[in-house]
C-alpha cells in the first residue's frame, strides 16, 4: 500500500514553495524551504505508514540526507543492516577474551574491526575488557557512550551506533531514534497524531482519501463527528457482492450534490476494483463539485488500484508506539480533546485525575502486547472504542452519583469494556488487578503513582488545563522502562532483538541492488570481491584420480562398487528385474517338477540354486 507517484510528489514541492517562509536573502530562502519540505514530506508519507515504519522511514530518510552530503561512508552503513563478514580470520583468537563476551559477540567485535574507521578493534577491547563490563551492563547503554575508553572519542555519532550494535545488539532501535533525533530534530521520531482535519486539508475534490485498516481500527466514528462539525452529509456504503453499481450510482450523484461518499471495505470485493479506478481516473475538476469527496476504507490488499494509491490521500490509525505517544493520542482524539467535553463534569477534579489514570490504563493494556505470552497469554485487540465507551462511562456515573462510584466503575471497565474480549482465565485476572490498581481511592489524591517505582505518576497542577496535561506527557521517556509493567529488564531482550531484526529486514528490503552513492562500489562489485575472496581462501580441489590409486584395496572396490551403482543405467535395471522375476519363477516350476523324482532334484537343484545365488550376489 506505499505507492507514492512523481506527481504526488511534484505537488508536494510546489506547495512547500508556496506555504514556506519568504525571505529577500537568497540562502536564508534556501534554508527555510529545505526545512519546511523536509518536515512536509515527513508529516505527509508518515500519515500513512504503519507505527512499524515510521522510524525506519526517518532513519532511511537522514541517511540519505547525509549521504547526499557526503558524510556518511557506504561500508559503514551497509554493516549496521547486515552485520558485515569475517574474510580473514588469521591471527585472531576465537576464544572470547572475557566469560561475559559470547562468541557471537566477539565474532562480531572482529568483523567491526575490517572496516576502516575500527582498525584494531578487537585488540584492544581484547586489552581492556573490563572497561566495557558498564557499558554492556547498563538498561540503557546510548546514553552512556561518553564512559567508553579514550580511544572511542574520535568516533562519529553514527559510528559510535555500530559499536553499540555489536556489544548491545538488543538496544540498536532507540539508538536509531537518538541517531535521527540528533542529526535532524526530536520531531522526527515522534509521528504526528491521526489528524482528520490536516488530512482534508491536503486533499481535492478529485484525490480521494484512503483509510489503511489494521485490526481493531475503524475510523468510521472519527469521520461522521468530523462530517458534522464540517456541515457536510455522508453517505456511506459496505462494498460486497452485488453492491457495484449502487456504489457507483452513489460517487456520480456525489459529485454533482457535494457531498462526502464513504466506500467500506474495498479489499472485500476485489473484482470491483477496476471500475473503481475507472470512476477515479474520469474525475474532472470542471464537473466535480468542490465539496465533493470520496473517502476510502480497505485492509491491505494487492488488488486495490496503484493509482488510487499513488496519487491520493493516504492515512493509518493504528495505535501510537509507547506510552506517551498513546498517552498524548488519547487526549487528542475523541471525545477528550473537545474542550465542552473536557469541562463539563460535576466533579472536575476527581474527573481529570480518573481520566488520567483511565488514558494511562488503555496505554499499559496495549504496550503489553509487544511482550509477546509474558505480556498477555493471547494478543487481544483493545482499541479506541473501548477507552471511549469508558471515558463516558466516567462522566456519566461522577456525575450520577454524590460519591464516586469506584465499584461499578471497576466492573464495568474491566468486565465489560475492555473484559468483553478476554477470554483467557490469567489474561482476565491481570486486567481486573491493574483495573483495580487505577480505579482506587488513591488515584483521588494528589500525586498518585501509577507504577511501583513511582516514575509515573498523576500530575497536580498540569491537571487544570488540556494543553497542559498534554504537555506533561509529552515529557515522559520516549521508550518505557519494562519495570513500568511489572517485568524485569530481562523481559525488553526478547522483544527489542525481535524490533531490531525487524526493523533491519525492513530497511535492508528498502535497499536498491545499485549503487551507494558517488566513490561507494556497486551491489554486484561488493559481491564479486566477497566471493573472490571467499574462493581464494579455499584449498586446492580434491584429485580424485590420485587419491584413488593410493587408497587402499579395500576403498578402491567400495568406491568402483560405489561408482558401478551410480553409474548403473535405468534399462539395466528394469532388465535385471525382470530376469529375476522370471529367475525365481523357473526356480517355482523345478521345485514343484521335482516332488516326484526327489534323488534326481536333489542332485540337480543344488548346483541351479547356487549358480542363481552367485549371480544374483555379483550383479548386487
């Protein structure tokens, strides 16, 4: 579904002309525009990338940034996605210098050492061992890359990246997110939130806007409460078997009445979507009204139309990675971020500290998800209605009852909302425990921890304003801690090695087979040299001819019996068989024959059988 065309693009570099901030000085214009249409193209294929993607689109996109600059070296990128090669291994100790350092690791160390900036790498890690015992300790070792020895100091940030790689492969993903934040901003590893507004902002009357579905996701609720603050009228229909010229009739009259027509589920029927194309790709600005839009729905899909694709308005509403960003996509969607909403409880401050808490709960519920069984024994998909329905739940019953109901709200929450989809006897108690650990007299208090170790917790005085409170949260740790879930740091291991061959797969699939830049040699170069190298290594090939004339009798007539049944033909086979068959049917007949004269069977049967035998045993 990331198709993207030249006139998309085209598009968006003649709108960041016109919308970046103008300047008489021809350089200081420069840098604004290249700025501003950095951040635009960003924001606008970002949309529509999945939560997976989106750090891998930023790192691809600095890299290509500094290459373009010539300051970054192909070899050094092309070993942070694949690892590099240990060609040569003479004069290199395989065992490990230190019990601590495994073997992959040390390979790994080795294989660092061929690149140009890391000459003699692994000797002298080898010689002082013990310094970098902190370093592949520490739950969070970028941050810690000014404690390395001296040496490392001339390091570059993105070569200080690849040795982190090698001693503490598991933390290789947040270290990317500091790479890219360093060398381009903090903003560019924190997605923009699902933004509705934005998003029509950027489309026309003729580019229609596409909604990419995960599981759990439907945008739906999101689009109707936007259509009415818009004035606009909607008019929607499920595509399936049958419901073609329906929807066709519906797009027509859409585009000479205005108004918004929503075509669901378009991966469903499949063979429609030819004439989908076609509607699309007759769309004249002339007869098109300008309130007219064609929204979108469909689950990833082979089938559904490049075009479509390349020159519309794309857009995912999966569930932001990490508890702030969740946290912070939570007060900006609906219905938190509608100020009457936000302000009109009877008890203001026991609703905001409850929300909090709430937002807090949807965000935990679905960050244990990435720990696999630890986390919850089944994957389950809690999604925006389930913290909506709870939100109005909140407001209702606090403003229902004189004392805060925290009984019912715990049943309703846990059993009902978000237990409606738990199944899982171990899943249901975890949920009702950390429901139970939310909905409690203490959240009602100032200051309220919302984990053990008391790094998060309910704010005081942020509480008074939706700005502010989205503003405290944006404070958090981009990566949470996995002590926040009630794990050990032994539980991110498996996870974060997980993310990081995912998210190297991602990018090495990104990769074109040509070249790296100018100076940098081609895919197909580095592939020759690498197996001439490998075959130079390689010992004489076997002489055959020699080895037989000195082996032994006895291997000589294994390898000519050997070399007899591999060579033997298939006619001669099925010619062996069948004598055989008819051998022993002869055999039958003499033996049956010979019953009645038994001397002379005796003494002529013996003599056939074992002839028959010595045959049968030469021909084996």
């Amino acid at each position: 579904m990331y198709q993207y065309s030249l006139d998309w693009f085209t598009n968006l570099f003649i709108r960041a002309i016109a919308d970046s901030e103008a300047n008489s000085d021809l350089e200081k214009r420069m840098e604004n525009l290249n700025a501003f249409f950095l951040y635009f193209l960003y924001r606008n294929v970002c949309r529509s990338l999945f939560e997976k993607d989106k750090l891998v689109f930023s790192l691809l996109l600095c890299v290509s940034l500094l290459m373009g600059y010539d300051k970054l070296d192909y070899t050094e990128w092309r070993y942070l996605l694949t690892g590099g090669i240990l060609l040569d291994a003479s004069g290199i100790s395989k065992k490990p210098p230190d019990a601590w350092v495994s073997e992959k690791m040390w390979q790994d160390i080795n294989c660092l050492g061929q690149l140009p900036f890391a000459k003699g790498f692994a000797g002298k890690f080898a010689s002082n061992v013990g310094a970098w015992k902190p370093f592949f300790d520490s739950p969070e070792p970028y941050l810690v890359f000014d404690q390395l020895p001296e040496w490392t100091k001339g390091y570059s940030e993105f070569q200080l990246m690849l040795v982190l790689r090698t001693v503490r492969m598991d933390k290789l993903v947040p270290t990317i997110a500091q790479f890219v934040a360093h060398d381009l901003g903090q903003k560019y590893i924190e997605p923009p939130p699902f933004d509705l507004e934005g998003t029509f902002k950027d489309s026309t009357s003729t580019s229609p806007l596409v909604f990419i579905l995960s599981s759990g996701v439907d945008p739906m609720l999101s689009l109707l409460k936007f259509a009415e603050s818009k004035g606009r009228r909607v008019e929607s229909i499920s595509l399936g078997q049958g419901q073609g010229p329906h929807a066709e009739r519906m797009v027509k009259q859409g585009q000479k009445d205005g108004v918004w027509v929503v075509l669901q589920n378009c991966h469903v029927f499949v063979s429609w979507m030819v004439s989908l194309e076609r509607l699309c790709e007759e769309m004249d600005p002339k007869s098109v009204s300008s309130n007219f839009r064609l929204w979108l729905t469909s689950y990833p899909s082979p089938a559904f139309p490049v075009l479509i694709l390349q020159n519309g308005v794309k857009m995912t509403n999966e569930p932001p990675k990490g508890l702030r960003a969740n946290m912070v996509g939570s007060y900006l969607g609906d219905p938190i971020n509608d100020p009457e909403f936000f302000n009109k409880c009877g008890k203001p401050d026991a609703f905001r500290k409850m929300l909090f808490g709430l937002c807090f709960l949807h965000a935990w519920l679905q960050e244990r998800r990435k720990y696999g069984p630890l986390g919850w024994n089944i994957p389950y998909e809690f999604n925006e209605s389930d913290l909506r329905i709870s939100v109005r739940q909140l407001q209702m019953f606090l403003d229902l009852y004189e004392e805060v109901p925290l009984a019912a709200l715990n049943y309703l929450t846990a059993e009902c909302n978000y237990g409606g989809r738990v199944t899982d006897d171990k899943d249901r108690r975890t949920l009702t425990t950390a429901v139970r650990n939310i909905y409690c007299a203490g959240i009602l208090q100032d200051g309220f921890f919302l984990n053990a170790s008391g790094s998060y917790r309910v704010p005081i005085d942020e509480l008074q304003s939706h700005e502010a409170t989205v503003d405290y949260v944006r404070q958090w740790p981009l990566m949470p801690s996995p002590d926040v879930f009630g794990f050990n740091d032994n539980a991110d291991i498996t996870k974060d090695l997980k993310e990081v061959a995912q998210t190297l797969t991602t990018v090495l699939i990104t990769q074109s087979a040509g070249g790296g830049g100018a100076g940098a040699k081609s895919f197909d170069e580095i592939m020759m040299q690498m197996s001439k190298d490998i075959l130079a290594k390689l010992p004489p090939n076997f002489d055959m001819e020699v080895a037989t004339k000195y082996a032994s009798p006895s291997s000589r007539r294994s390898a000519s019996a050997t070399r007899s049944r591999i060579r033997w033909p298939l006619a001669s086979r099925c010619s062996f068989r069948t004598w055989r068959r008819s051998s022993t049917r002869s055999s039958t007949r003499c033996s049956t024959s010979s019953s009645s004269v038994p001397a002379a069977a005796g003494r002529s049967a013996s003599p056939t059988r074992s002839v028959s035998t010595r045959r049968r045993s030469a021909c084996t």
